[in-house]
C-alpha cells in the first residue's frame, strides 16, 4: 500500500517513521538524527503537478491550507499544555498536517478531473459501436453515431448523444441516467431504448422497448414512455407525437437490418450516408413529398439498396465515386 506523492510515492514505512518522530517530539525524546531526518524528507517533498491546473491554483491551496494551521496553531482557546510546545515542534507538526492535506487534495482533485474528463466513442460508416459506461450500462452505437460521457458518473450519470443508440441501464435508483440531445433529454433509471438524434434532421425519436423513462424537452416534461412506446418530437413545430411501435423491430440496425417506416428523404438520405460513408445530393423541395418505408439488410450494396427503392418511388439516381445524385423522375 502507497500513498501519491510527486517525486514517486509517500511509503507506508516512511508514513510510520514520520508518526513516530512527530510523537517523540511531544515528549523531548526526539534524537538530532531523527529531526535531521524528518527535515531531509520534508525538502525532497513536491507537490503533484497534476494535482493543481497551474502553479498559481497550487500556491493558493498551500497558502489556504496554511492559513487554516496557524490559526489552529495560534488559537486562543489552546489548552496551556500545547501552548507551551517549541516553536520548531509546532512548526513540525504543521509540515505533518501540509503534507497529509496535499494527499488529500490530489485525490479529491483527481475524482474532479475524472468526472469532468469527458471521453468521445464514435461509431463509422458502417459499423456498429458496441462498449460499456463507467457504471457497467451497455450502448451500441449505430453507424456515423458519437456520445460523449465522463471517465466517471457523479451523483447524475449523463452522456451526450448525435445519432442514434441503444442503451441498456444498469439499474441504480439513487444515481439517475440522462441522455442529452440537442432538442430532448431523457431520464431513466434502469431500462433499455432507443434514441434518435441525428442534428441535422428535424425530428428526434425515443422508442423503450423495456421499462419507463421520462422525455423532457430541455427542462419541460413532454411525456412518459413505456415498453413499446414512442416519442417523435419535431424541432421545426416544437410539438411531439407518440405512438405504439413493434418491440421487435425497435432495435433491428443491432441484427444488421436497415429498418425505416414512413421516414422523410432527409432522413433516408442520412441514414444512407452513414451506413455506406456516401455523400447524397437532392433538391429537398423536390423530395418532400413522398415517405419512405425500407427493411433489408446492410450486406446489400448502396446500389442494391438504391434499386430496391427506386422499384417503389419514382426516383433515378447518379453515382460518381463517393456522391450519389438523386432526382425524381417524372
């Protein structure tokens, strides 16, 4: 067992060496030997760089933490008996007290740094992210998917999502789940659903296939959902719908499977980009019109999947390298 200290660690050994010099001190049995020890020790001591964000934030610690010992040390209230302590005993008990505060400011600032270092897992064209939060929550990422999330969960466990994933919650009633999006937030504290936050489209979806969240719109409660429900808010009306959907087909991009029903181009087009890492060109005012239902899997080829549409819509399509142009054909 150790203790972080800068120049390595602050060893158990020297830790009892230091208790027993400091107690030989109180009754005048300390030898020269022992103080010129304790005074080599105190001097090879330095604070942990990455305990404080600048040497300005170190020094205002180390002058706090003095301040809160001389006037421990210069109260008036102190019995007579510790009054009467030597001035070099004091101020060696003084260096004991600086050095245990530091410890214990570089934990503590370690858990802030923690907390507040937030880590980005992102899902490419194509592929599907599948990885476990700090609290042993499970998420997989669709494709072209990022949620950004602590090294560790403070008293609300909350993550930040763009794109679409599957969350399954670990259950933990005093430490609430939050899933941010631009527009809607959601609020869980055991469950497993789906979220649907492409930034760029206009509607933000959550469907639960096991259990309750709460759905806010920033801090407004739209609604609770439960198994089989679905919440559709649309950021242009700033209005929601919710609706019942098939437990089964909630979650299918997990199995493989590209599963849109009665979706915009937009969000055709989006969801083509990010499962193929294409670029897609079209005239939205020329696109609005129609609503488009697609299941098939992600083995298919863009190509094949372009085709598969354009058997039901009146579309024609272009490809050049990398861009595909979509029109519709008249």
């Amino acid at each position: 067992m150790s203790y972080i200290q800068a120049n390595g660690y602050y060893n158990v050994n020297d830790q009892e060496k230091i208790k027993q010099i400091l107690s030989r001190l109180d009754t005048g049995t300390c030898t020269q030997q022992e103080l010129e020890w304790l005074q080599s020790w105190y001097d090879s001591q330095e604070p942990v760089a990455q305990v404080f964000r600048d040497d300005a934030h170190r020094q205002y610690i180390q002058q706090d933490m003095l301040q809160h010992i001389h006037s421990e040390i210069d109260n008036d209230t102190m019995p007579v008996a510790e009054t009467a302590i030597p001035l070099y005993r004091r101020w060696w008990m003084a260096a004991a007290v600086i050095t245990g505060l530091l410890i214990t400011a570089g934990l503590l600032f370690k858990k802030y740094q923690d907390r507040h270092d937030m880590l980005l897992a992102t899902a490419g064209p194509g592929e599907m992210k599948e990885f476990l939060l700090p609290d042993s929550s499970r998420v997989w990422l669709n494709a072209g998917a990022s949620l950004k999330y602590p090294r560790s969960f403070g008293e609300v466990r909350s993550v930040a999502l763009e794109g679409e994933a599957f969350f399954d919650i670990h259950q933990d009633a005093r430490h609430p789940f939050e899933v941010h999006t631009t527009e809607i937030n959601v609020q869980v504290l055991g469950t497993s659903f789906d979220v649907k936050a492409h930034p760029l489209l206009d509607e933000t979806q959550v469907t639960v296939k096991t259990g309750m969240v709460k759905v806010l719109h920033h801090q407004t409660g739209l609604d609770v959902l439960s198994a089989n429900d679905q919440l559709t808010f649309s950021r242009s009306a700033q209005q929601y719908m919710k609706s019942t959907v098939n437990n089964e087909q909630i979650n299918e991009w997990m199995q493989g499977m590209l599963s849109l029903s009665q979706v915009g181009f937009a969000e055709l087009a989006t969801t083509l980009e990010n499962q193929y890492g294409v670029k897609i060109r079209y005239n939205p005012a020329e696109m609005k019109q129609d609503e488009y239902t697609l299941r098939c899997s992600t083995k298919l080829t863009v190509t094949q999947v372009l085709d598969i549409i354009s058997s039901i819509h009146p579309i024609q399509y272009d490809i050049h390298e990398n861009e595909i142009t979509i029109h519709k054909k008249y």
